[in-house]
C-alpha cells in the first residue's frame, strides 16, 4: 500500500480540480485554472478532456509525483444515465454516454473521460467515476409528480451527501446502512435527501427543479406564474432557463450569490437582506421538515454540510425549526476531492466491488 497512490479529478467550467492521495494522507492538491480563451476552442465540453489531460499530466510532473505508481483514477461523474450510488469502473458504455451527454453537457462528463485517459497511459491504474450527480435510488412513490408527463427525478449532490452520511455513521460508531438520516447540502444548489439504510428514497431536484432556492437557483416556482411567464412574450425559453439555475434565488433578489457578504449585510441591519437570507433559511427547514415525514419521523440525525454551513447565523435560524425532529449535526464544506479518492480507496482496500455501467 505504501507506493499505492490514488488520483482524483474534478473538472469545472473554467478549472481542473486534482488530488493525488496515498492511502488517506493528501500529497498533492491543486486547481488548475483555464481561460475563456482556451474553452472556446472547443465546440463541445467533452472536447476537452484531452486539452485537460495534457495539463494534469504535466502538473503531476512539476510536482514531482511518480506517476507509474497511481493505481486508481477516480473522475467526477457525470450526467449519465440514472444509476444507483456507488463506484463504477470506466468500460465502453460509459465513456460512450459521457461523450453523449445522456441527461446534458456538462463539466463533470469529463471526469471519467480523463480519468480513463491518464489510467490508460499509466502501466497499472484502473479508471473509475463515483456516486455522480444523477445517483436514482427514490422509491416508486417518489416519483410521481401530479402529471404522468412530468415525472419526479433524481438530481442531487450525491457525493458529498453520501460522503458526510458516511463521515457521520463512523462518528458515531454505526453503519451508514444502519441509520435513517437528513442530509442537506448548501451550496450554489441545494439539495436535501433523506437517506434510509444507505439509500435516498428521496430528494428535491437540485439543477434545475423543486426545493429550496439557494445562490443561484430558484428552486420550487409558483407554476402558473411560471407558465404565464413562459408565455408573455418577454423571455425566451434560454432566459426562463437561466431564471432558473444561474440567476435564480439570491442573485434575483440580491444581485450576488455570494452568501456570506448577504449574511454580513443582513447582520449590519440591511432589512431586505435579511428577509431573503431568513427566507432561504425557512425554505431548508421547510424541505428537511417534509423528509422527515418520509422518513416516518424516525430519525437518526440531520446532518448540515457545504460551504453556506460555515454561516453560524444561517446554521441556527434552519436549526432553531427542525432541533425538534432529532438531533443536529454541522459538516461545513465539501471536500469532493477527498471524498473521490476514499471512493478509489475502498476499491483498493477490497472494501467494495465496482459495479457495471450498462
């Protein structure tokens, strides 16, 4: 194990995000910065997983680390086809919908992509991607919406939400799937699951869907307003979009979506700011008090975590509504890249089988 190492890549819109680990000790981390320039070279976003192959490459060797003694290449997943949690080494299925885009294009499609990449180049590393974004594990009654049409999906924060469910079992001296817990994850997006025995049964669609509003989206609308607004004329199906995930919840009231200049505005007596900053709070509340009722009340835990639970005043005024359900535990952040390589790790450790992509 000493030489084994594990790489881990995250890719973003506009930056590579990489790790490399040995056992669970970080060596080396770094975000790689791309400019506008380069990405629009590209007309698809798959088409630049060899553009961004070649620079983590030649980071790693500035660096100084043996490449030769990677042996796992863990990549964020992307927007395949709705799979259940876990890892999945990369075959030719999956290098094939990540190309495709099954559910969009996004940056994340490009994890597995490099991922195989650099494992092929490598003498004896396997590629893998884990619990990406479009995780299914909703139960049948999850699903239905109200329309046969529009049907309820899965789309969520699923590797930290697993993450910090795990985190927290081992804390407490238990098994993930011996727990009932709430998870909410506060970013850019929210997303709040309610995960029994190791598994979310269910969860607000994060992207673009139901919910809290958070940073950047809206979350759940008022749907005829939302009709009416699809129809008057002003915004074209791209704008209403946008609306949406982008320039959506805090950006559409308050012109940033950075939450922590809203809480200090809020603190120093700015009543608007303090009205959205409470009512996002509320909306949190609202939604883990509606997974509580999934859960049939029997609750474990709620767990906070993302980078908005480094907000103390945020924390308490979600926490002051639902302490009554069961007990309140604070993860801030999100360590993806740590959370990508304990993924690789338990395939190198024996500790779970990767599954098949079909």
């Amino acid at each position: 194990m000493e030489e084994e190492l594990l790489l881990a890549i995250n890719p973003g819109s506009t930056s590579t995000k990489i790790a490399v680990f040995r056992n669970t000790r970080e060596l080396f981390l770094k975000t790689i910065k791309h400019s506008c320039e380069d990405i629009e070279k590209f007309e698809k976003i798959t088409d630049q997983y060899e553009f961004r192959r070649d620079i983590i490459l030649k980071e790693l060797k500035g660096a100084e680390i043996v490449v030769d003694n990677i042996q796992i290449v863990v990549g964020r997943g992307g927007l395949v086809k709705p799979i259940k949690s876990g890892v999945y080494e990369m075959n030719d299925a999956l290098i094939n919908d990540l190309k495709v885009g099954v559910l969009g294009q996004h940056a994340s499609n490009l994890g597995g992509l490099i991922a195989h990449e650099i494992a092929q180049s490598l003498p004896k590393a396997r590629a893998f991607i884990a619990d990406p974004v479009v995780v299914d594990e909703l139960d049948d009654i999850a699903r239905i919406s109200g329309h046969p049409e529009l049907e309820r999906i899965s789309i969520f924060h699923a590797l930290n939400q697993k993450a910090i469910a795990r985190q927290h079992a081992r804390a407490v001296a238990q098994t993930y799937e011996g727990l009932n817990l709430i998870v909410a994850h506060l970013g850019g997006g929210i997303s709040v699951g309610a995960h029994f025995q190791g598994r979310v049964i269910d969860v607000n669609q994060a992207l673009d869907g139901d919910g809290p509003f958070s940073p950047e989206r809206s979350g759940s609308l008022p749907v005829g307003a939302l009709v009416k607004l699809c129809f008057s004329g002003k915004y074209t199906e791209k704008k209403i979009k946008k609306m949406i995930t982008g320039r959506g919840g805090l950006v559409a009231y308050l012109d940033t979506n950075d939450a922590y200049e809203i809480e200090k505005k809020a603190l120093s007596g700015d009543e608007k700011a303090k009205l959205i900053y409470d009512a996002m709070a509320y909306q949190v509340a609202k939604e883990i008090g509606a997974m509580s009722t999934v859960l049939k009340g029997d609750v474990d835990a709620i767990l906070l975590t993302g980078g908005i639970a480094y907000g103390k005043p945020f924390v308490d005024a979600v926490t002051q509504r639902i302490r009554h359900i069961s007990p309140v535990y604070v993860y801030p952040g999100e360590d993806e890249m740590r959370a990508l390589a304990m993924n690789g790790l338990m395939v190198l450790k024996g500790e779970t089988v990767p599954l098949v992509y079909e």
